[in-house]
C-alpha cells in the first residue's frame, strides 16, 4: 500500500500569555488538535487505534522535545528546522476520540512571528502532518470516505491561518474560561474535564 502525505486542519483556537520569572512572556497553545473516529473535512477517517498508535510512536519525541511545529505548513512532511516556530510540550487521546495537544512557542524567527500574530489577535488554527495509507471506508458512517490505515506516522503539527471549522460551523475553542496554572483552558466544562482527565489539574 503506498503511503500518502496527508494534511488535516482543526479549527482550535486558544492561547494564552504566561508571565515567566525572567520577564519575558511565555506563550502557550493548548486545544484539539485532531479527531479520530469522525469524519473529517477532508472525508478521511482515521480509527480510534491507528490514531492512538502514532501518537505512541511519536510520545518519546515529544518528551524530549523532539516533536515540533511550524507557521503554515509546508508542502512535504519534512520538517525544516529554520521554520520551527513551536514544540509539542503534550500529546494524549481522550476516550472520546479528540487528540489534545499543548505547545510551546519558542523565540526562534518563525516563533517571533507567531507570538505577534497572537498578540495581534490574529484567528489562527491547526494543521496535523503525517504519512499514512488510504483505502475505502465500509463503516456504519456511510460512503465516500476514506479510512486511514495502520502505519500511520505523525510528523508535525504546525500553526496554520486558514483553519476549517467544526461541522456546526462553531470552532471547537473560544477565548474565554477560567485560568490554572496559568493558561486558560476556554470552551466548554466537558472539555476542563476532558483535559483534567488526562492530563491532571
């Protein structure tokens, strides 16, 4: 089965400036960054277990600190290192099929950039990288799309302009909520839950 270059984009976004003990700020970024088990705008399923497999693969990376982000993405997995604007700090499945992600946004150029995008108030989104095979879906979701198979290799997850928004046409995170450890978690109560679950208070 070749494999394919596969691009998604979610609708996130939250963030938040964190004052740090040396005066500069930090800035941090926080949501879902992918989903598995729903269809997606680009009509590709990716199952529960294949989503949850490359997410394991890529764990160690991103502990230490190993698994990074770009602004925009470009149009090859390769990750370019003069371009690296952030890195992922937190990368879990929740139960309910949304992968959660947190980050970091380094002072590197692309960083400095993103960080006055931020300030600027600038809507930004998320993009997801990866390599993966494709084949017919023949689920109880219905046809016309396509199921991402076994192999799956997350390669980044960059800081995009254009995102797509959630089916309802809502986006998934909006700039209010309530403040821990600094960063605001925003959206709804079921997401703090979600979040706490998984990754503690």
């Amino acid at each position: 089965m070749e494999s394919m270059f596969l691009v998604e984009y979610e609708d996130f976004f939250n963030y938040q400036l964190v004052e740090s003990t040396s005066d500069s700020k930090g800035y941090y970024i926080r949501g879902v960054v992918s989903r598995a088990e729903k269809p997606n705008k680009n009509k590709r399923i990716y199952p529960k277990p294949v989503m949850e497999q490359a997410i394991n693969e890529v764990a160690e990376a991103v502990k230490v600190g190993g698994f990074v982000g770009e602004v925009d993405h470009p149009a090859s997995p390769k990750v370019n290192v003069d371009r690296i604007s952030h890195k992922i700090t937190k990368l879990e499945l929740a139960n309910d099929g949304a992968v959660l992600a947190e980050m970091v946004i380094l002072d590197t150029p692309q960083g400095i950039i993103l960080k006055r995008l931020i300030d600027g108030g600038v809507k930004l989104g998320v993009s997801t990288r990866a390599i993966g095979g494709l084949k017919p879906y023949s689920g109880p979701l219905g046809e016309g799309y396509l199921e991402v198979q076994p192999g799956l290799k997350l390669k980044a997850i960059d800081v995009v302009f254009d995102p797509s928004a959630g089916d309802d046409g809502r986006p998934d995170f909006v700039t209010e909520g309530v403040t821990e450890n600094g960063i605001i978690l925003g959206h709804t109560s079921k997401f703090e839950q979600v979040w706490d679950d998984i990754f503690g208070k």
